[in-house]
C-alpha cells in the first residue's frame, strides 16, 4: 500500500467529499433508516444513532486509506454547503495489496441528479491516482438497477453473477461483482 498524506475534502464539480464527522450522524442515521435505502445494503432500518457513532469511532483513527480489511465511509455534500446528501466508502481488500471495495450511498432525495455517479468517479479517481489502487471491485444485489447504473457509468466492468449466492434479511439474493484495474482507468 502506497502511503498516502491527507487528501481530503476531495472535490467534483459539483461535491465536496471529506470523512464523516459527528454533526453528520443525525442525518446519516435518517436516510439508513429508510426502507428503499436499507432494501440494498447489509445494514437494516434499525440502524442506530448509536450503529452511527459506533461507525465513526472504529474510523478516526484511519488516515488517508483504512487499514486492511477495514471500511472509510465519506461524506457526500454540495460543493459549498454542509447538509450531507449520502456518502461513498471504500475498504482495503484483506491479503490483496492495492486492493479495494467500493459502496455508495444517497439519500433519496438527491437520486437520480448524477452525485452518485461524481461521487464515485472522484473517490476512484483518488484511489487510482493518488492511493496507487490496482484494483477496485463493487458488489450489489442484482436487482439493484440503479447501483448497477452507477457502476457501468464510472467504467467498472460486470465480471460476475453469483446466483442466489447470499443469504440477506431472509432471502436467497443473486449478486453481481463489478471490477475496474489501474490499466483500465480513463480508458
């Protein structure tokens, strides 16, 4: 793993993506409570104020990049303003060096205006030019449209479907495995 200085907030043209900060949490803690967001993600609508805090607490110490196995989630905002609108994360793919798991996340309200899909290209733009990232894999349910979306849009390539792979909140889930390699980027 390359050693990287403190990059953030990282901006697009439109947000400013920085680590998630205890004025997040209220916020943070109401969109994971919402069914339509919860319905993809290993999390349920009973995530916590204190799921949240627990969640920042295991990340402070991280620095640019978490350490292997471990998981960054980042603010998502609007260039010039505070409220947080989702966020995007990314963790250090155990035994695999330069290796990284991308995810992201929106509130409702601001989906289907494209931040998710410049949130995603700006944290792999950072992982690939400035982290030295190999490779970046994303994962989502396969009847995750809008995730898959999101993925095609940034240039990940789909190079995997686990059929019924995957036991989540009570039912057999086929799963999707996406990739994008440094040599690949910008193509």
């Amino acid at each position: 793993m390359v050693e990287v200085g403190l990059p953030y907030p990282l901006y697009s043209r439109r947000l400013r993506i920085e680590p998630l900060a205890s004025e997040d949490i209220d916020a943070f803690v109401a969109y994971r409570q919402i069914a339509e967001v919860a319905r993809w993600q290993a999390w349920t609508p009973e995530f916590s104020r204190v799921d949240a805090e627990a969640l920042l607490e295991a990340q402070s110490s991280y620095n640019a990049v978490p350490p292997d196995g471990a998981r960054l989630r980042l603010a998502v905002r609007p260039i010039d303003g505070l409220t947080l609108w989702g966020d995007v994360s990314f963790a250090a793919t155990l035994g695999e060096p330069d290796s990284y798991e991308l995810g992201a996340t929106v509130h409702p309200d601001h989906q289907g205006q494209g931040y998710a899909v410049e949130a995603v290209e700006r944290l792999v733009q950072f992982l690939f030019e400035d982290a030295k990232a190999h490779r970046l894999v994303a994962h989502c349910d396969h009847r995750n449209v809008g995730a898959a979306a999101v993925l095609d849009s940034v240039g990940f390539r789909r190079e995997s479907h686990r059929v019924e792979a995957e036991f989540v909140k009570g039912e057999w889930v086929s799963v999707d495995g996406y990739a994008l390699l440094a040599r690949e980027y910008g193509r």
